[in-house]
C-alpha cells in the first residue's frame, strides 16, 4: 500500500488530498516519531521513523495528525480479502503489505498481467486507495520491485532477468547487498566470510524463502512518548495501564496468548531500559499483564529520573487453546468471559468506548 495511514486519512476527508499530511502526532507535538508521510510531505524530505521535530523543521505548513489506527486496521483487512479471493497464499508482512504465491492462479485469472491489475483495480473499488504491485520470481525481488514502482504502480520483472534489473540499482535500494553481484567472490569471503555468499546471491535476485501463510508474529506492543518528560509515576502508571488494553485487544484479535511481559522505559538522557517477566501460563487477561508490569515497575523507578516515553511489550506468543489454568480456573474464566464482551462493544462502538476506570484520568 502507498502511504497507507496518509491514504486513508484521505479518504476519510478528502480535503487532505494533495496536501503535504504527517501521521504521528499533532500540530504541537514535536516528540515521537513520524508513522507515514504522504508523497507531498516527503517531497520535503519527511519520511517515516523521522523525529517529529524534524519533520516539523523541513515542513512546517505541513498537516499533522495523530491519526485513526482503527480505520487502518479496517482498511488493511478488506485488502487481505481481495488477496485471498487471488489466492489462498497469502502472507501478511505488516499491516500494509504482503505477499501472494500466484503460481497456481496464473491460467485461472488469465495470466501475470491480469492478477496485478486485477488486484489495483479492486483494490481501488473497495477502499479508494491506490496500491502498488511487483512481480518477480521471489519475495525478495517482488520487495524491490515494489519499491521502484511506488507510488500507484506496476513492476513486472521476467523469470531470469534478475539480475539485470537488481544490477544498476543504488545500494540502499537492497538493504545490506546492493551492488555486490558483480564483485569476484573471494573478495567478498575476506571482507564478509561465509555471510558473502547469501549476499551475492541476494544482490543477483536468488532466494528460495517461499510465501508462509502461517507466520506467527513475534510481539504485540503498544508504546507512547509524552509532550514533555514527566517525574509523575501515577500518571506515567496511568498511560501504562491503557496502553496494556491496546496491546492486550490486539493481542485478542489475533486469537493469541503471550508469555512474556516487557516494560520499555526512556528516560530524558534517551538511555532506554527494558525490564522483562516471564509469566507462569501463557495469557491474553489486562489483569494479568497490568499484574506483571506492575511487579516491574520498582525496578523502573530506582532510576530518578524524567520519563520521556512509555511502552509494554507481549512476546513468547502462540495461538489460544483456550486451556485453563490449573488454579484459579474460575476467576481466570470470568475475567476472560468479561473481556469478550468489552472487545464486542469496542468492535462497535470504538475502542474508547470502555476502558479500564484507572485509565480514566490519564490525561493532565
């Protein structure tokens, strides 16, 4: 997807069209991160991961906005619908890009051509948003192609032409490999060892890795960087906690359980520490996670100093079986069996419809 959170944003309020629009924070907020810039905005140099103050500095008639995570995660799975009616290998890679094996589908839809355009036009019918598409013989050349292509393109590279299409290609366009396909491979072995030859086949477009359907992701987190640095634990504590909901409701969404609870702390110097507990059943349960955290946080408090930004962290994922713990089956079945109807409301009404009653004064 092109831009996707500035694409959407778009098509929510399509007086944004055409203008320079940065997702990520607000008019004031010159803390955190850029999430996406439109292709206006980047003509200024503004690019994702970029510091805020950054961005304002190279744009600063610039739209801000924090932007609506919700209508993305809608938008992105109406596209994994279209994917799958191509074919049913599909990996999703991020919340804005994929990966789809069409060896199977090539006569059914009457060839290469016609899937990609194919997809760019119903993608367009169903959500507005323009799209682009590369085809190549591996995940890793169809990357790259994708990327030239941008924005709202079509990339087709031929089965053995590779190597030619990779081979003019500025470095960076091939993270870690770029123009190496060309160098003798024993220069390559004294400068990267046995790394050199994965680099060399990668910079020539050769990759075996196939198209994982069932790629299980491994973290679900939720962070937040404050508008100025804060000595306030309770209400640091406050954001922690409604930032466990965020993560816990996605963590439900995708039918999974987490094992191991981080809390991530960076403090004013930008020195980040992280504190980690390993929990004795796999869950997806707020008390549980706001539980674990909160055995962390005295460790997080020895340092006395501001609080720049915030986050937790799920990992040690795998699937819900729905197995109950040993002990305390009844108070675990019950918290989950309220969970299930706030995600339902949520799903409805917004996830701001109901929260936890701590989180309810997070803002000062």
């Amino acid at each position: 997807m092109d831009a996707f959170f500035a694409s959407v944003e778009q098509v929510l309020d399509p007086a944004l069209k055409g203008k320079p629009l940065i997702i990520g924070g607000g008019p004031g907020d010159a803390r955190g991160v850029v999430s996406t810039a439109s292709y206006e905005a980047r003509k200024f140099g503004v690019h994702s991961a970029m510091p805020l103050s950054q961005a304002h500095r190279l744009c600063p008639h610039g739209i801000y906005m924090r932007g609506h995570y919700e209508a993305y995660e809608v938008a992105s799975d109406k596209v994994m619908e279209i994917l799958l009616e191509v074919s049913p290998l599909v990996e999703c890679v991020s919340i804005d890009e994929a990966y789809v094996d069409i060896t199977g589908s090539i006569k059914l839809f009457g060839g290469e051509d016609a899937i990609a355009h194919l997809i760019k036009r119903r993608i367009r019918e169903e959500t507005q948003l323009p799209c682009t598409v590369a085809i190549g013989s591996n995940r890793l050349v169809a990357k790259v192609g994708s990327d030239a292509a941008k924005p709202d393109g079509y990339l087709n590279i031929p089965a053995g032409g590779e190597r030619e299409f990779l081979r003019p290609l500025e470095v960076r366009r091939l993270p870690g490999v770029g123009a190496l396909g060309d160098i003798d491979l024993p220069i390559l072995l004294n400068v990267f060892g046995q790394a050199a030859y994965s680099l060399q086949r990668a910079a020539q477009g050769i990759a075996t890795s196939e198209v994982e359907t069932e790629s299980i992701p491994k973290s679900v987190g939720r962070e937040t960087t404050f508008d100025h640095d804060l000595l306030d634990w309770d209400y640091v504590e406050r954001v922690l906690i409604h930032l466990v909901e965020r993560a816990s409701y996605a963590l439900r969404e995708k039918q999974m359980e987490a094992r191991c609870v981080t809390l991530k702390v960076r403090y004013a110097d930008f020195k980040t520490h992280t504190f980690s507990k390993t929990l004795p059943e796999p869950t997806c349960v707020d008390s549980d996670i706001i539980e674990a955290l909160q055995a962390l946080l005295p460790k997080a408090k020895e340092r006395r100093a501001r609080i720049r930004l915030i986050g937790v962290s799920l990992s040690s994922l795998i699937y819900n079986q729905h197995q109950m713990h040993l002990f305390d089956r009844k108070e675990y079945e019950r918290w989950q069996k309220v969970f299930e109807s706030v995600d339902q409301i949520r799903d409805k009404q917004g996830f701001e419809s109901l929260g936890l009653a701590r989180t309810m004064k997070k803002k000062e």
